[in-house]
C-alpha cells in the first residue's frame, strides 16, 4: 500500500541519511521504514551508533574497516534489498555500531538509504538525554526524535521512563510525579534542539508513537501539535500506531502554524458506462467535457492533489486537458468495480495527505462550494470520515481519514466507500448537510445528460 506508507509521510523520495533517537520504539520505526522501503524496490542499510541487538531475518556485516564495510554492504545489497551493519560483536546478543563520521562515506559509496538508530532507552516510551546522547551523523538529512504516547501519566521513576532524574531536568517535571502533556511538549523541544545542534542541516520530523492507546485521541495530539508549531526547524510532527496496518494516524505541517495536512481528492473516472452506451466523461458541456467539469469543481475547492482514475484506453492517460493540479493514473483492473479504481487511487497518492475526498467523475452538477464545505467540516472535527447530506439523505462525494484507507483497500466489487460507512462508528461520521440536491445525482443515462443541456 504506497498511499499512506511511512515514508512517504516523512518524505523520503529519495535515499538520505536518517537518524531516529529518543524512546517508545526506535527498532520498531526503523524496521518498518526499511520493510516499506525495500518493498518500494530502494536499497537500505540499518545501522547504529550506539549498540543494538542484532537484527533477525536481515544479512549483517560486521567489519570494523569502514573501506571493507562499504564494500561488503554493497555486495549484500545485489541480492536483496536490506542489510545491516556493526563494527564489532558484543555479548548478549548486540552489535557495536559504526563511528558517526562513517555515516556520510557509507551513504555516499552504498548509494542506499543509510538508517541510524542513535541513542538506547531499554524499551521505555521516554527518556532523559544523558551529556553524551544522542549520537547524530552530522550529515543526516532527516532526524526524528521519537517518544511513546505511553509516557502520558507515567511516573518519572526508573521503572517507567528512562533517566528520570535528566528527563525532570530537561522538562521541569517533578521526579517520581506524573508526566503530563505540557512535560512531553517541552521534551519535544528539547529533543528537536539537541538534534538540531547536530545535525543543523537536517529536516526534524518529530514521531509520537502509540497514538492508538489515547482514549480521545484529537484533543492530545491537537495539543502537542501546537505546541510544537514554533519549533525552529521542526518540518512536521507525526502521530503513529506501528501495531497498525497504516502506521500514520495523524500529520500536521509545523511550518503552517501545526495544520493538519491538506484533504487531497481521488475522482473516480473508471466505470463502463453502460446505462449511457458511450464514454459519457467525454461529453461536452458548458465548453468542456463532463469529466473536465467535474475536475474543474473540485480544483475551486480547498484541496491538494487531484488524481483522476480512468480506464487504461482513456484519452487522458496521454492528452489530459489544459494544466491543472492533479494527475492521471490508470485502473487496469476496472472491470472490478469501483472498488478498484479506489485502490488504483490509494496507490497513486504520492503526497502526503491526511484524508482524501472521493468524488465520482460523473457529477459535474455538484458545485465547488459542497466540496468546499465537506473539506471544512472535516477540518473542525477530524473524524473517520465525513459526507453530505440533502435533506438527511446522504450523498457524494465521501472523505475518509487516512486511519481507515486500509479498510478502504479491502472493499470489492461496486459498492464504494458505503460500506464502509455503514461499519464505522456513528460518532467518527459527520454527515454535512447542504443545500445542493446534486449530491444525490449522477450522469447515468441519455436522458440525464439531456437535462444538463436543457435544466
């Protein structure tokens, strides 16, 4: 699934120099960076500059010349995508890491993704940073400072969070009291400054892990993503769940003062036609064509990319219409239903997004404005999903957070996203009602074609 992958939320379209360090699941992040990565078909090295247990089920080169280490990494990595490195062997069951200065030759001669795993915790969801922690690559180009949603009202003893002694220094917290949401907001800085000082080129993705076990998840990471919007050099805070088939639940863009990412829009141009007889999208109206009308709504609403889903012979795949914001990709499988041509659009998302807006490419009549409300709606209250509504009745097109595209992923046939619907949660559904009876209509046969041309 490449639409809400792990890396492409923290941007990675590219082999770069990642450094994660902090607490509440350092191993887990790393592992599942390269699992998506190396399924992508990218190249990976892990590694470590302090000392990890060797990693099962991935070839592991230990060598303490960094020449040598280079060399043999790259004859692994002609079999198979993944590898890890160490210098020396330890007792126990762990590996020495590399020297930080390694890190900008190996990622430079491998030519692969080189991820770092900087710092230890024993297993706590977070830590206080001893004088000599972490140890970050001063060539990374993206570091992530990482914590567990676990440390909320944990007590700051050796039990429950790792230093506590440093951690009440760095946070003002009181040892052996409970952490709050204020004393993670403040180690978050902490940790992005500590990083930053290191590593001052880099981009600092904060991660807060386990976002799952938060009873009213929105109130907390709204919260902390505010907090975290004045942080120098902070691109964006992460909330993740790894037991999750999706492991992001929520983005918000620190450069845009911790907005949610943008509601991007999939629009369903796929289907056969057969009520109509002919390529129905392809019918003029108002200047353009009824799928050109339709993109050209959506594009007055407030979304970010657009992707159009269309039948493999489709005119779009190779003249699409005058420059717009959005993409073209093709539903090889659309005889399916529309339930393919919703995976075909999960699978051609390549900017991060927070939600997307499913809308059908035979509705022209729906104006920008119902887009536009549905996305706002969403906004105020990010639930699973939102939809509109007209005189109580709902209708297109369907928004749905990125927690549920896996769900989405696993529909068949022609049904939609309202199956879905009907299995979620009432209170996670907003249902927006509007004053636009287009939301109940589709362009199914000659006859309402002929009512668009003759209102």
């Amino acid at each position: 699934m490449s639409g809400p992958a792990l890396f492409r939320c923290l941007q990675l379209d590219r082999p770069a120099l990642v450094a994660v360090y902090g607490a509440g699941g350092k191993t887990t992040l790393l592992h599942r960076l390269a699992g998506e990565l190396a399924g992508a078909g990218e190249r990976v090295v892990l590694t470590t500059t302090t000392r990890i247990y060797r990693p099962e089920g991935i070839p592991l080169v230990v060598e303490s010349d960094r020449r040598k280490a280079a060399e043999r990494i790259k004859n692994v990595l002609e079999k198979q995508n993944v590898a890890a490195l160490g210098r020396h062997n330890l007792p126990g069951g762990k590996i020495e890491g590399i020297d930080p200065g390694w890190a900008a030759p190996l990622f430079r001669e491998t030519g692969a993704y080189l991820l770092v795993e900087a710092d230890g915790a024993r297993g706590l969801p977070v830590k206080g940073f001893a004088p000599f922690e972490p140890v970050i690559p001063a060539a990374s180009d993206l570091i992530i400072p990482l914590a567990g949603l676990d440390a909320l009202g944990a007590r700051l003893v050796e039990e429950e969070v790792h230093r506590p002694d440093l951690l009440a220094r760095a946070t003002g917290a009181a040892c052996g009291g409970r952490f709050t949401i204020g004393d993670l907001s403040r180690w978050i800085g902490h940790a992005v400054s500590l990083g930053a000082a290191q590593a001052p080129q880099a981009r600092v993705v904060p991660v807060l892990n386990k976002a799952d076990l938060l009873e009213y998840p929105r109130t907390p990471v709204f919260d902390l993503a505010g907090a975290a919007a004045g942080l120098p050099g902070a691109a964006q805070i992460v909330f993740t769940s790894f037991r999750e088939r999706s492991p992001v639940q929520f983005t918000f863009d620190l450069a845009a003062g911790g907005a949610l990412l943008p509601v991007c829009s999939i629009v369903l141009a796929a289907g056969s036609a057969s009520r109509m007889g002919r390529d129905k999208l392809s019918l003029p109206l108002a200047g353009k064509t009824v799928l050109e009308q339709t993109v050209a709504q959506i594009s007055r609403a407030d979304v970010g990319e657009i992707i159009v889903i269309v039948q493999p012979g489709s005119p779009w795949l190779k003249n699409p219409p005058a420059a717009g914001k959005y993409t073209v990709a093709a539903n090889p499988d659309y005889r399916e239903g529309i339930a393919a041509s919703i995976r075909a659009g999960l699978g051609a998302l390549r900017r991060p997004a927070q939600a997307l807006l499913f809308a059908l490419g035979d509705q022209p009549m729906i104006p920008a404005d119902a887009y536009r409300m549905l996305v706002e709606s969403y906004r105020r209250s990010p639930g699973l999903a939102a939809c509109p509504a007209y005189n109580g009745k709902r209708g297109n097109p369907v928004l749905f957070d990125r927690r549920v595209w896996p769900q989405l992923e696993e529909l068949t046939g022609d049904t939609g996203g309202k199956r879905l619907l009907d299995k979620l949660p009432p209170h996670e559904v907003t249902l927006v009602e509007m004053p636009y009876r287009e939301i109940l209509s589709d362009l199914d046969t000659p006859a309402d074609y002929e009512s668009l041309l003759d209102p």
